[in-house]
C-alpha cells in the first residue's frame, strides 16, 4: 500500500489561488495514476484531476481552465495549483493513487483508486 501525504491546504479568498501538494511514499508502478478527488461538507466525493505517469491530464468540466496538475517524475511528487477559487472550491481534497489495473481513476472514477491520502482542507472565503 502507497501512503500518500497532502499538504498546502489553507483558506484563500475568492478569486486567490492555493496549490496543494501529495507526496507518494514509493514510485513504481502503484503510483502509475495519480489523481485529486476533493469532498465538501455534506456531498459525494467528486474527481478534480488526474494524470498517468509520462502522459496527460484529465480535468473535471468545474476546473477545467482553472486548476493545473503537475507531477514531477522523479519522485511521483503530484501538485494541483488552484486558481480563480471560488466558494464552491471549498472542500476537503485528497489524493489518490492506483497501478497500471486502476486506469479508471485517469477517469475520475473514485473505485479504481487504489490508495488515498487523508485529505487537506482548502476553504475559500471572504
């Protein structure tokens, strides 16, 4: 089992912008997908971003144009950059990692997710 480790959370007013970080306790093939869900009080989990190792993003429609994934290669460090924030932002955000089986979670698709942090908090508020 991957252990994964969100960090960077914090409260930012509307319209700021915030990046979060997961750091990956290994890097093989269990981390081949990598992806951010993020949960807000009272609703379903929702997939925000994903990536495959060597390859490209998959953004939800509701980031789309405004958050950014990265990964650095060497060491599967996975970052969301998060801009234009708005209130409905807010959320408890989690990272997520799979092997090469788990291709689903490149789709968002929370079950073929195979290991998750245990979130970081990002509130947007004025």
């Amino acid at each position: 089992q991957v252990q994964l480790m969100e960090s960077g959370g914090g409260s930012v007013q509307p319209g700021g912008s915030l990046t979060i970080s997961c750091a990956a306790s290994e890097n093989n093939y269990k981390t081949t997908y990598m992806a951010w869900f993020r949960q807000a009080p009272g609703k379903e989990r929702e997939g925000v971003a994903a990536t495959v190792r060597g390859g490209s993003a998959n953004y939800a429609d509701s980031v789309k144009g405004r958050f950014i994934l990265t990964r650095r290669s060497t060491d599967d460090m996975l970052y969301l950059q998060l801009n234009s924030l708005q209130p409905d932002d807010s959320a408890m955000y989690y990272c997520a990692a799979s092997p090469p089986a788990g291709s689903g979670c490149w789709y968002l698709r929370e079950r073929d997710c195979n290991d998750w942090g245990q979130g970081n908090q990002v509130t947007v508020s004025s």
